[in-house]
C-alpha cells in the first residue's frame, strides 16, 4: 500500500462480513453514487443561488451538473429521475405553499421508495431521490429580489437544514408515540378552528405515518428474503431485521440493536428531506439500551461494535458527538463513547464525528480518541472545547440548563438538539465586499488617516450585515410554508404541541441566525498592510493600491511583494494578530445589536465551508494575494503565510474571544514523516489540543497526509490505493478522489507543518 496516511496497526478487525460491507459503501462512493453536489462557485461563496436550493439536486427539473463535495451525501444516486415524478400530489392536485401539501409528497416520495436489503447486512435502509428533486422549492420573485440586493453587498444565505433533532424523543416514544401525540395536538387546534396548526399537523401526520409504513416496507421485504434463502446465518439475519423493523416502526427500540437501526431510518428519513442536520450525542442516546442488554448477556461488546460500524458505513453525512458534560455539570463520558470510537477505529472509512473536550474528561477516553486520530489521520474526530459552545449559548440567552445540552453537530457549529433551529451553516457575508467598498469611499472622500478608513469598513460591513437581515426576514416569512422541515420537526420538544414547524416562528424557543464570514484572515492581513504601507510608510497612495488589485497586481510585482512581507495572521506576531481581533470584535459588536423578525440575535462563524476555493469570484486583495489564489479556510491563515509553525498558528486563533461566535475551527495538515521516530504518537495530539483548549481555542480538524501522494491521487483516481484516502475536507469530511479537482488542488496547497513548536 502506498504511504498515504499513517500507518499503524488497527485494534480492532472486521470479520469477513463487515469487509463485505465495506467493501460495497467504497464501491458506491468512488462510482459517485454518494456525491453531494453545489450548483456553482457563487453558490459556494454566497450560500444562495436565484434557485433556492441548498444543495444542487441530481435529478428532477433543477438538477445541476454541479460541482462534487465528495462523498458526502446519504443518498444513493441510482442514475433517474423519481419515476413517478408526474403523479407527485403537488403536481397531480396542484402545487400549494403549505405543510399539509408538502406533508403529502413526502408520504408519496416514502410510499414509493424501494426497501432494499443486501447481504451481509443487519442495519438496513437506503433511498435514492431527496424531497427537492420531486417537489418545487423556490422561495418567490420577492425574496430572489432581495437576495441578490444582499449579494451585491456581499451577503446571501438560505434556510435549508442545519439544526439538530433531538432522538431521545423517538428513542423513548416511538414513531407510534410521536403519532399520537400529533393526533391529539390535531384534534385540540381542528376544535379551536386554528387553519394554520391544523395544516401543520396535517403534514405532520402524513409524514410520520410514512415513516411508518417506509420502516413497515423493510420488515415485509426482510421476511419474503427469510423465506427464500437457504443458507441458515443469513436467513436468521433477514428474520431478525425484519422482527426489528416490525417493532421500531410503531414502538420505541427494546434493544441496542433496535436503538441503532432507529437511528438509522431516523438520519435516513430526515435526509430525504436534504442535507445539513446535525443528530446529537449518540452515546446518551444508546447508553441505557447498551447497559441493559449487556446486563442481561443478550449482546456483545463486540456485536455492538459491529452494529454502530454498519450504521456508519450506510450514512452520509450525518454528524453524531460524544463526550462533554451533563446537565450537573459532569462528564458525560460513558462506555458507549469509547464503543463509538472502537467502531470507527474498525472500519477506517467514511464518517463525521465529534468528541467534545472539557478539563475533567475521562482522560483514558479522550487518550483513545487522540490515538484513533493520530493513526487513522483522516480528522476524525472533529475535537471540540465543549466549556466555550456552552458559554457561547449562555451568551446568547440561552438558560443554563439547555445551554448545558449543546452539542457539536456539523462542520464547526453547534446547537441545543430539539430547541434550536439556527440555519446553521448557510448564510454567509464575504468580508472583502465591504472592504473594498470602504476603500473606494476612502479615496472618494480623500480620507486621510488608517482610523477613517477602518470606521468606514465597519460602516459598510453593517450594511452589508443589514442586507443579509432584510433577506433572510424574508426567507423566515415564508419558509414554513415553502419548505417546512417536518421530519426534523417530529424530534423536537415544542413543535407537535404548538402545532408549529421548527422553521416557523417560536416553532422552537430558540431561532438564531447563524452567519459565516468569508476571508477574515485577507481583510485582516490586507488592512494590516495598508495601515503599515499607505498610512504610516507612505510607500503608496490608498487608490494606487485599490488600482493594482483592480487589476490583479499587473505589473506591480514588486509592490505586491512588499504587501506580501508585511507580517501576517498566523504567526503568532501581536500586530497584525491585534488586527485579526479587532476585526471579529467589530463583527460581533455588529452581530449582538441584530436581530432577527423572531427577535432572536444574529451569531456570526469564523469559518465558511468552501467558498474560500472559489478565489477568482472574489478578486485580487491587498494583502498580496493573486485572484486564482484561494482565500483562508475559515479562521486559518492564508496558505504558505503562516511559516513560523503550529504553535505560533495555534497562538494567534486562540486570542479571538471564540465565546461571542459560533465556531471556528483550526485545520492541521501533518505529514506522516513528523512522526517518524515517535512512540505513543497520541501523546502529541493529545497535549497539544489540551494546550490548545485551555487558551479557550474552539476546535481542531486534524489531517495527517502524505501530500505527494495526495497530488498523485488527482492524476490517477482510478487507483484502488487512493480509494479510501478520506480527508477533513474543512467541516465535513471526504474521499479525496470524489473532490471536484479544484477542491483536491486547494487542498494540497494548504501549509504542511513540519512540528507543532516554531
């Protein structure tokens, strides 16, 4: 095998039969089936498109050719369209903005779906179309008019997804409990002559009773395969799927076996609606099933182990966290965290998980987690400082006792499961738009000092923020009625009850708007550069340098090599750092004082997902950078600036005060070669980011790679060594080879450090 990450012994082996499974989830992956798509680099930058959809569809009457994300969808693409696209309800009755209408097509999508059971398996379930391939999804002239004002400005977003269900609902009430309780929510509002809540429930109940008839579907496809095969441990197999399906599709799970397949039709069904939700912490979810049946001897540690592994080998996509601290304020750790992990160790494929650190973690857990990251190097585990997101949601409000129940839930952000719907993740304001408008008013009105350009930056970042909150007023009007997100709405603590979607006003106590900004490491590095260079050097005038970026630095070699020396971000160096401060003081000044038409405050993100590759959208910057140079991934330095190591690195993301923003994260790119006569390597991994967290640093996305390797995995992708090469790619996680190349080439660009010290 080729050097491609490093390599240790695995402690844990699959058998014969889950090789078989993965054998089959690698297979799909690298064919494309599990691509996730984007419709274009302006979707990527400003997180909204004139076509509404969140994620690009493969099919149906908006599909794109779109740009892959790498294997990141739960769908598997099975190359058509829905066929039975022209019977839809909405197409056959008439498209209506409402629940009760998308409750509808849901159940027809579900009722029509194939249940498909292949051998080997014991945690069953797959689909082929999501909800925006077969339903319409476009939020009206009104909106797109005030979405592309916002673009203009440097701002967009959209309302899809990217919250957290919370499962203990469904793990203890069954989907039959969740029923009932939509069925008498439905009779109080029908007797109250509420329209709104009756359609809401309506849709609820259409969808919850496909839920159950889709999971149904599995156990009477399970038993016809029981009845035909021959070979005794896989007709037991079939029986014992198929007895489960019948339990879990109406009652809650009796045993850990039941609780993961749950989950699994849980994730499966939400994700049909589309992409983005986080799903919790997987270990509380499971702990009491997992102590009773070992209890009672009716299950193995290793069965266990065995289950979680398939359910990470069928799923996409979704985010599950361990760890952190319980409502008392104690480690939250328990034996299935350590199962969790032993899973993922096992298999070394596709998965996103997070474990979240406090000071008083079970330190024989958090060893393992270090080890399994340093070993299988493909950034999994996210690590996350579990005491900052909580006083983060304390910061905004939240009471302690909810705020004690956040949890990591995708990419870098967080959320109460159940109570907060956030759109996390897809809004975005590009940081350099109103930088450049603010240079352009500072040479229009001959300003002639640092102090007033910078107070004119802050001017137009407010109104581009400002912007972004007439837009997405907008969205929030009429989300609830042009894509309600249902599924996700039946593991929630207050929808059912208020006869209200998570997406619609107070369906949730908690309705943030999360906002990522794009590029705050060039405007900072830029700014700094200009405050030494324009105002305190007088090397050049302020429009000599908006000229030479206008052009992308065109015969001003020299200029933009004096504007590249200045120091930057990511070095540790208090200067320029101080600036990095400053800026995101600015932003969350900007930030706590809005607030959305849910009277809920806008929370902004150090981090954006991917926009940062498409370069050439944003255009040269005076930091030095060329136009087809990506931007900075998030809160990390620009590529190659950094160059004094990873503590200095480390050092300067850890003076923001990652309290006032909703995450941030740190990306490591080692080469195996570091530790190249090192024993117990976990230990660098682990002190480090215990350092790190103690400076109240956010998270850390470690990949260990080898980057030649990498560069010759994009020239040969059809080579069989390079088919499991995963990689965080930013918050998510990848196969290399199903990246667009230009994702692949940025990535490879990234610093490579050679040690954490200088």
């Amino acid at each position: 095998m080729a050097n491609i990450k490093f390599q240790a012994e695995a402690k844990f082996v699959p058998g014969d039969r889950i090789k078989a499974l993965q054998k089959r989830s690698r297979e799909l992956a690298v064919s494309g089936k599990r691509n996730l798509y984007t419709a274009n680099e302006t979707q990527l930058v400003y997180h909204w498109s004139d076509a509404g959809n969140a994620i690009a569809p493969r099919s149906g009457e908006h599909k794109f050719a779109g740009m892959s994300l790498g294997d990141h969808g739960c769908r598997v693409d099975c190359g058509m369209d829905f066929p039975l696209l022209d019977q839809m309800p909405s197409r056959v009755d008439g498209y209506v903005e409402n629940a009760e209408s998308w409750g509808k097509d849901f159940k027809f999508l579900l009722d029509h779906s194939p249940a498909e059971i292949y051998e080997n398996e014991t945690i069953v379930g797959e689909f082929h179309w999501e909800m925006n391939e077969v339903r319409k999804y476009d939020f009206g002239e009104h909106v797109k008019a005030l979405g592309r004002v916002a673009r203009e400005l440097g701002a967009g977003g959209n309302s899809h997804g990217h919250t957290c269900p919370d499962y203990n609902i469904g793990l203890k009430q069954g989907w039959g409990g969740i029923l009932e309780r939509i069925n008498r929510s439905l009779k109080k509002y029908e007797e109250l002559e509420n329209q709104k809540k009756t359609t809401f429930l309506k849709g609820a109940k259409y969808t919850c009773e496909a839920i159950i008839a889709y999971i149904n579907k599995y156990s009477e496809r399970a038993y016809e395969l029981y009845e035909g095969e021959k070979d005794p441990e896989q007709k037991e197999r079939y029986l014992k799927i198929s007895k489960a399906c019948k339990n879990i599709s109406t009652n809650p799970p009796a045993s850990f076996y039941e609780g993961v397949q749950w989950l699994t039709f849980a994730v499966i069904t939400d994700r049909i609606v589309g992409h983005g939700n986080g799903y919790g912490r997987i270990d509380e979810y499971l702990i009491a099933l997992y102590r009773n049946d070992i209890d009672k001897k009716v299950m193995t540690h290793e069965e266990a182990r065995e289950y979680l592994a398939e359910m990470f080998l069928k799923l996409r996509g979704q985010f599950f966290s361990m760890g952190g601290r319980d409502k008392y304020g104690k480690d939250a750790t328990n034996e299935v965290s350590f199962l969790v992990m032993e899973a993922y160790d096992m298999i070394d494929d596709y998965n996103n998980l997070g474990v979240m650190w406090h000071a008083d973690m079970n330190p024989e857990f958090y060893a393992y987690v270090c080890d399994v990251l340093a070993r299988h190097g493909a950034g999994i585990p996210s690590l996350v400082n579990y005491d900052v997101i909580y006083q983060t949601e304390l910061r905004s409000g939240v009471p302690e006792e909810d705020a004690a129940d956040v949890c990591y839930s995708g990419c870098q952000w967080y959320c109460i499961p159940g109570k907060e719907y956030c759109d996390q993740d897809t809004n975005s304001v590009v940081l350099t738009d109103p930088m450049f408008r603010a240079m352009d008013n500072a040479i229009a009105n001959n300003y002639t000092g640092f102090e007033q350009l910078y107070e004119e930056f802050v001017k137009e970042l407010k109104k581009t923020c400002d912007a972004l909150r007439v837009f997405k007023d907008a969205q929030y009007d009429v989300i609830a009625n042009v894509w309600p997100e249902i599924v996700t709405s039946l593991n929630c603590h207050t929808t059912i009850e208020r006869g209200l979607d998570i997406t619609d006003h107070r369906g949730v106590d908690y309705q943030f708007t999360s906002t990522n900004i794009l590029g705050i490491p060039n405007v900072c590095d830029s700014l700094f550069a200009i405050q030494k260079l324009v105002y305190e050097k007088n090397m050049y005038t302020l429009k000599e340098v908006r000229d030479a970026v206008k052009e992308n630095w065109k015969d001003k070699e020299v200029m933009r090599q004096r504007f590249l020396k200045e120091h930057k971000y990511g070095n540790d160096y208090d200067d320029v750092d101080g600036m990095y401060v400053r800026i995101t003081e600015s932003i969350a000044d900007i930030m706590d004082r809005m607030t959305n038409n849910r009277g809920q405050q806008y929370r902004a993100s150090l981090f954006q997902f991917q926009g940062h590759t498409a370069s050439e959208i944003i255009g040269a910057t005076p930091d030095g950078r060329l136009a087809q140079e990506p931007l900075a991934h998030g809160c990390n330095p620009t590529a190659g600036r950094n160059t004094r190591g990873l503590t200095a690195t480390a050092n300067s993301c850890a003076k923001v005060d990652n309290k006032k923003f909703l995450g941030g994260s740190l990306q490591i790119e080692l080469q195996p070669k570091f530790f190249d006569g090192k024993n117990e390597i976990y230990k660098y991994v682990e002190e480090f980011s215990t350092a790190f967290f103690k400076k109240n640093g956010m998270q850390i996305n470690l990949n260990i790679m080898d980057l030649e390797e990498l560069k010759d995995a994009i020239e040969h992708p059809e080579n069989p060594e390079y088919w499991n090469i995963i990689v965080k790619v930013t918050g998510y996680t990848a196969r290399f080879v199903t990246l667009s190349r230009s994702f692949q080439e940025e990535f490879v660009k990234r610093t490579n450090y050679e040690g954490f010290g200088i």
